[in-house]
C-alpha cells in the first residue's frame, strides 16, 4: 500500500484564513501528490476519515538548540558530547509529539544529528542548521568567564579553530570567511552570527554591537554565494538596523527594536524571529536551574520589551517567525510559544508564522509550510479550530490525533 488519502478534512493550507471543508489529500512517497474537494479514486489506498477536523501544515520552529542541554552553556560544554546528544534525542522527540515536523537548529546543530534524523536513528522533525554560531571574541558566543585568560582546551577552546559546542570565535574578514565555508562545508543550511550582546554570555553587555561592518558584509557575502543567507542574533534597536543594513536576511530575538527600526527591517523586506517562550521560562526558572546571576539580570532587561517589541514589529508589517529557544530542562515549554504570541497576534498571524512564514525563511515555499500538490507531506490533524482557539497548539501535542511527517504517520489515534 503506496498511497494514504486523509479524507472530510477542513484545509488550513498555511495562508488563507477560509479554510474549506470535505477535502481530500492524496500522499504518496512523503509528498502530497493530489488536494481536492473531491473524492480520490485510488483502489488500494489507505484512508484515513478525518471527521471533519481541522488539517494544516506541520509546525515549523525556526530557532532551537538541540545540543543546548542545560541552561548554563559552561555546563553544557562540561557535560560532554554524548550528554549533550542525550539531550538532542529527548528535545527532538518532544518536538515531533508536539506536531512541531520541521526545525531550524540556528546554533550547534551539525551533520552527524541531521544524518542520525535521516537514517531513522533518532525520532523527530525535518532538520535544518546553521552549524557552529560565528562571533567575535568576547562577543555573545564567548562562554569564558573573565578570570580564564586566552584560548586553550581548559578553557572550553580548542586551539585549532577556538570553538565550544555552539560557537566558533573567529575576528577578523579573513578568519570570519574561513569559518563561514568550514560550516558550510559541514553541510549547514544557514549562517548565523552574533550581532550584538545576549543575555546567557558572562562578558557582554547586552547594548553591545559586535562584528565590524566589513566582517558582517563579508559573512553575508559568502552566504549569498552559496545561495543561502545569513542570520543574526541581536537584542539592541542598534544592532538589528546595522545588521539588516549590512544585508543580514533574518534576525533572532529582536527583541529591543523601536518603531523606525522595525518600519526599516519591513522595508528590507527581512524576517525577524522572537523566541518568547525562553525568556517568559528563564524569568521564572532561571535561579532554580542554575542560570548565572549575571545572566538573570540581563533577562529582565529583555522580559520587560519582549512583548512591546513585537507589537512594534506587528504594527510595521515586518515578516515574522516563530521560534522558542529553550536551553536545558525547558524543552518541555515548546508549545507555550503560542500562548504567549497570541497576547499580541490573531491565531492566523501566529499561525502563518509557524507555517508559511517558516517556510520563506527555510527558502522551502512550496515544499515546507503549505497543503498543496507537490509538497512535502508534513501533516498535523487539530481536534478544532486553531483559528478560532490557537491555544489548542498550546498543548503539547494533546489535541493533534494525527502527525504525519514525510508522509510517514507518526501519531495516529483517530
């Protein structure tokens, strides 16, 4: 049996909010091969009765960590490679159960995990990643505390290329150019830098703007070349508008942007991805979970505009992405993305975000994101309507009978 046609569903396809009833989906060999308002004519096809509920695209998350396995990224490079693998496995199996069927790894991810998803090794979502971040020395991706002096293997840097597991420190356009090829090389999707201070670095303020302009231009430059673009983290309104002006594709966090600033990126016609969900966790775990105390006090600068800044973002038109960043035990708030989002979005915006949106930043329209011929048979079933109660989404996974992934059911209790 090749074929499975999900029948009497009502079609989110990802964009329109008029989502019409009694359709069927023809999948075959991971892609949807027919959508009709009819029924398929296929005599040994599998069929699946939907009873009416809602279909839509997978969720995309756009911004996690998988090897992130505690909180404190001292830790995380402690604990070891396998650990952190541990880690990997359990994130992204929750993931998955959360009908979350792609996502974008934008800072540790690497070939071996993504190998290890594709060989049917590890369960869990369609896997994009930016391999190891870029940053300068003492910016953002510099974990060393200030009483270690330089680089070394006690330090957490190997002396070779001066990298943990997350990050790769490299200064200057030629060393930055080295490092962009070497991830690509490696396979990575996307290249992400670190454009100003954040929040889990012990050195930074996070005001800081990092990379010289000729550096960034450099790293975008060989993104382009590759057909591929460059992402940013960035917090302050600074930092976001002289990435986006150096030709920065995508922003993380943006989370301190003003109202002309986010007017710019719109005009640019840049994304901007907010991770909520890591903030509003880190605000109340973070002291229980070992989270430095510098690093808590540079969250509540961040906590108290992450809400106002994406209402500016939202009032500009900017393009906006749905990404959750959670480090270490706080895999499990995945889904509490959507709660938060809809004190500021309508349950359409937020889910454009997590499905057609996604799909533009991937570069995958027509692939990812969407219901429709031709795509990839990333299928989540909604016992309701997410337009009308997004936080049926906020429910890790509970309220999704059926998740397909690839054209391969990996939920299905209907």
């Amino acid at each position: 049996m090749t074929i499975t046609i999900l029948e009497n569903a009502r079609v989110f396809d990802g964009v329109g909010a008029d989502c019409p009833t009694g359709m069927s989906i023809a999948v075959e060999k991971g892609v949807i091969r027919e959508v009709s308002d009819n029924a398929i004519a296929a005599s040994d096809a599998r069929r699946i009765d939907l009873g009416g509920r809602t279909l839509m695209p997978g969720l995309i998350d756009l911004h996690i960590h998988a090897y992130a396995s505690d909180v404190n990224f001292q830790r995380v490079d402690a604990m070891g490679s396998a650990y952190r693998t541990a880690h990997a496995v359990r994130m992204l199996g929750h993931a998955l159960d959360c009908g979350f069927t792609t996502v974008r790894d934008i800072g540790g991810g690497d070939w071996p995990l993504a190998r290890a998803l594709e060989d049917g090794l590890v369960r869990g979502p369609r896997f994009f990643y930016a391999g190891r971040v870029v940053s300068m020395t003492g910016g953002h991706g510099d974990m060393r505390p200030m009483s270690l002096e330089g680089h070394g293997h006690d330090h957490g840097f190997c002396q070779c290329g001066q990298a943990n597991s997350i990050t790769i420190v490299a200064d200057g356009v030629d060393a930055c150019i080295a490092a962009v090829r070497e991830e690509f090389r490696r396979g990575a999707h996307t290249i992400k830098i670190m454009g100003s201070g954040g929040v889990s670095s012990p050195t930074d303020p996070i005001w800081m703007n990092q990379y010289r302009e000729d550096e960034v231009r450099a790293i975008v430059n060989e993104c382009v070349e590759r057909r591929s673009y460059a992402s940013a983290h960035c917090h302050p309104d600074s930092a976001i508008r002289r990435c986006v002006e150096f030709g920065v594709r995508c922003i993380e966090h943006g989370t301190l942007i003003s109202d002309e600033t986010a007017a710019f990126v719109a005009e640019q016609g840049a994304f901007v991805v907010p991770t909520m969900a890591i903030i509003f966790a880190l605000r109340e775990l973070g002291p229980s979970l070992g989270f430095p105390p510098e690093s808590q006090e540079k969250l509540d600068i961040v906590f108290d505009e992450a809400l106002s800044g994406m209402d500016r973002m939202r009032s500009a038109g900017v393009r906006i992405g749905f990404g959750t960043d959670l480090l270490g035990e706080t895999y499990t708030r995945e889904c509490t993305e959507f709660d938060i989002r809809s004190e500021v979005f309508t349950p359409l915006e937020i889910l454009r975000q997590a499905t057609s949106i996604g799909a533009e930043v991937l570069q995958m329209q027509g692939k990812l994101g969407c219901v429709a011929a031709d795509a990839f048979a990333d299928l989540i079933v909604v016992d309701g309507d997410p337009l009308a109660d997004i936080g049926l989404l906020a429910q890790d996974g509970r309220a999704l009978p059926l998740i397909m992934r690839g054209g391969e059911i990996v939920r299905n209790s209907l």
